[in-house]
C-alpha cells in the first residue's frame, strides 16, 4: 500500500482555494479597517474576532454533523456544495462596500461569508484521513499543505499586483479560484463508503468527545490541542496585523507589505512536502517542537531589530523565509497528529476539535493584539513578542504529549476511481 499522490493533491484544491480566500482577507481587509475605515487597532482586532467568535462555535459542531450526515453524496460534499459559493459571493462583495458611511454593512457581509466559509471548511479537510491509511497522513498533509501554500504565494504576491491595479481585484480573484478548486473536489474526489452504519449512528459528539478528552488519564489529545492553542494566538497575532505594521511601522505600501508574506508562504511551499517525510523518519513530536522553536527564536529576532534594518534590504524577507520553514513543520504534522490520537469513527469530530482550538486562538490573537498595540502607543512590534511567549507555551505542552505518531495498521482504502 502507499499513498495515492494525485488524488491527494486533486483533494488539495479544496484548502489551495480556502488558502487563497484567507491570505487576501488577512492582507487587506485589516487594512481597510485600519486605513480606508480608520479604526484603532483594538477596533480592528475586535471586529476580526467577530467572526472568529462565531466560527469558534460552528466549526467543531459541523465536524460532528458532517460524521452522521448520508446523502447519496456523501457526508462531507454536500457542505462544500452549498457553503463554499456562498463564502465566494460574499467575499466579492466586500472591497465594494469599503466605503465611510457603510462600516456595518461591511461587517455584517464579513461575518457572514466567514461563517459560509466554516461551513464547509472542516468537512473539506476531513477529507483527507477519511481517504487516506493513518501511515501516510503527515505525507498526504504535506501535499494539502503544498496546494495551500501555492495558493497563499498567488494570493500574496498575485493579490499585490491586482490590489495596486484595484482593491477589488484581489477579492474577485481569490473567490474564482474558491469556486473553481472546491469544484474539483466535487468533481474529482470520491469519498469511501462507511459500511458501519451502526457505529456511525452511535458516535458521541462533540461534548462527549471534549468530554472523554478532559477526562482520559493520559492528556495527550489535552495538551496536544493546547498546544495548537498556543501557537495559533500567537500565529494569528502576527498574520492579521502584519500588513498594518509594514504600512504603519515601516512605513510600507499596503501592495508591499503583503507581498513580503510571499516569502514566508514560498519557503512553507518548499518544505511542506519534506515536513511530512521527516515527520516520518524522526517523528512528529519532535518535527513540531523542532519548528516552534524556530518561530520562537526568529520573533524574539524580528522584534528586538531596529525598524530600520527591517524596512530596507534582505533582513526582513530571509527572516520571514525561515518562519515560512518552522510554519510547515509545524502545521503540516499537528492535524496529522490529532486524527491519529483520535478512535477511527470519530475522525472529523477530532478535526473539529483541532479547529475549535486554533480558531478560538484566532479570537483572542488578533483581540489580544490589537489591545496591546493601543496600550503601548501604536507599538505594531508587540505582534513578535506575544508571538515568542506563546511559541514558548506551545513548546511546553508539546513536552508532554506522548501520542499522535503515525499508526503502522492500516485502514481501509478508498475505492478506486
């Protein structure tokens, strides 16, 4: 048996086209906030968590209904069918309401194409363990991962181009290709037959899940979703105020600033595949802890450099380059780890559990920024500070965690095309 490389990357056009939505919301809708609405920075911060807040408690439950949904589609298509246009027309709409006199209506639009976009976003990546045997996983995440990061570099780089051309463009864009990638998912991927119609039936959900997780004695799934906690406040703290610190603090272009993330988006490109491998050969434990601290140590770097040496030359692009490698060792062998930590019927609540803790850190990141940006004068490099200290705590709870490594039994495969 081994793992099946093109279905999987035909699977990674579904996250190639989620990847490119969130990279041009994270480049530029904090700067018409910040910018085109001048808002303060704790104003930004909380309106991006507005719709965090409502993803944090729809996201983990969708997993769960996506685990006991039939349909002569399957159980995770039809979400991607319905939501996935939906967050697409929502997201065009957006850079036309950028206007003074209609900040609510923009919001209202933000929250509800975040919330389409949730929708479907679980079910897609739940894809991935249901079709793919527990061994090759942190491989098969490499090359979703691969497919996402492509996607980010055309978003970043791409998004640059057309947003100098028109602020809209890089919107209409990025929701074209969400439309077309899902649709070669739909079209191209078949999901495998679950013939334990009893045990599917007889699933906990999600409260019983969190429930069995606080209460097991070994807390590894505990400290695991932690830690992914933990790095994701401090992920998040950085990526949505990125582009507002390079216009702010550097004193860059908004097309600029956004075009630096390319750097790091092109370096996790690189090694996303050879993440999963080493992941493989040396373990996934010690491939994230190897990356948390990578991140860890290159924030405490970007934070203690003068703005000077960041705004002109090649210190800012290699530093972020090798974020860019720490973020794919990292992020290509957590999900991996979380569905091998959880029982085989339960493979999408657990990845609902996974994003119920990185998208609850994507609530409080940004919130938590934004507070201490105003707090400290318009300091836009206290992003890299809460970034270290939480890369800190995330290296701590990975310590102890002692399960997730890949499986050596293998599962079912799915049907051939």
């Amino acid at each position: 048996m081994k793992l099946n490389v093109g279905r999987t990357l035909l699977l990674g056009f579904g996250f190639f086209g989620v990847s490119i939505l969130w990279a041009i919301h994270d480049s530029y809708v904090p700067i018409f906030l910040g910018k085109d609405f001048a808002l303060d920075a704790s104003l930004v911060g909380s309106i991006l968590t507005i719709n965090t807040i409502i993803v944090f408690l729809i996201q983990p439950a969708i997993g769960s209904l996506s685990d006991r949904t039939r349909t002569s589609l399957g159980r995770r298509m039809p979400f991607i069918l319905i939501f996935a246009p939906l967050a697409a027309i929502g997201f065009a709409v957006l850079p036309v309401l950028v206007q003074p006199s209609l900040l609510w209506v923009f919001v209202i639009v933000l929250v509800l194409t975040i919330i389409a976009l949730a929708m479907f976003r679980t079910p897609v990546i739940a894809l991935m363990p249901d079709i793919t045997p527990s061994q090759f996983r942190s491989q098969a995440n490499g090359l979703i991962n691969l497919m996402g990061g492509i996607g980010a570099i055309i978003a970043f780089a791409g998004g640059a181009v057309l947003f100098k051309l028109n602020p809209a463009y890089p919107f209409w864009a990025a929701s074209i290709l969400l439309v077309l990638g899902c649709g070669i998912v739909l079209w191209r991927i078949r999901e495998p037959k679950d013939s334990t119609t009893q045990a599917v039936e007889s699933r906990p959900g999600l409260l019983a899940s969190l429930g069995k997780i606080l209460s097991a004695g070994d807390k590894s799934a505990l400290l695991l979703l932690l830690a992914i906690f933990a790095w994701f406040v401090g992920y998040n703290a950085v990526s949505k105020f990125f582009t507002l610190y390079g216009v702010l603090a550097l004193k860059l272009e908004a097309n600029q600033a956004s075009f630096l993330l390319t750097f790091l988006a092109l370096m996790f490109v690189i090694f996303a595949v050879p993440s999963g491998y080493i992941a493989g050969k040396f373990g996934r434990r010690r491939t994230i802890l190897v990356g948390i601290a990578v991140i860890g140590v290159l924030a405490v770097i970007v934070r203690i450099l003068p703005i000077e040496a960041l705004a002109s030359g090649i210190v800012l692009p290699v530093l972020l380059a090798l974020i860019g490698v720490g973020w794919a060792l990292i992020n290509v062998n957590s999900l991996a780890m979380v569905v091998d930590v959880a029982p085989q019927t339960e493979l999408a609540t657990y990845t609902g559990l996974y994003y119920f803790a990185s998208t609850s850190a994507a609530v409080l990141g940004p919130f938590l920024a934004g507070l201490l940006i105003d707090a400290l004068g318009k300091d836009y490099t206290v992003i890299f500070l809460i970034a270290a200290v939480m890369f800190a705590v995330a290296f701590v709870f990975m310590l102890g965690v002692r399960r997730g490594e890949r499986a050596e039994q293998a599962v079912a495969p799915a049907p051939a095309e």
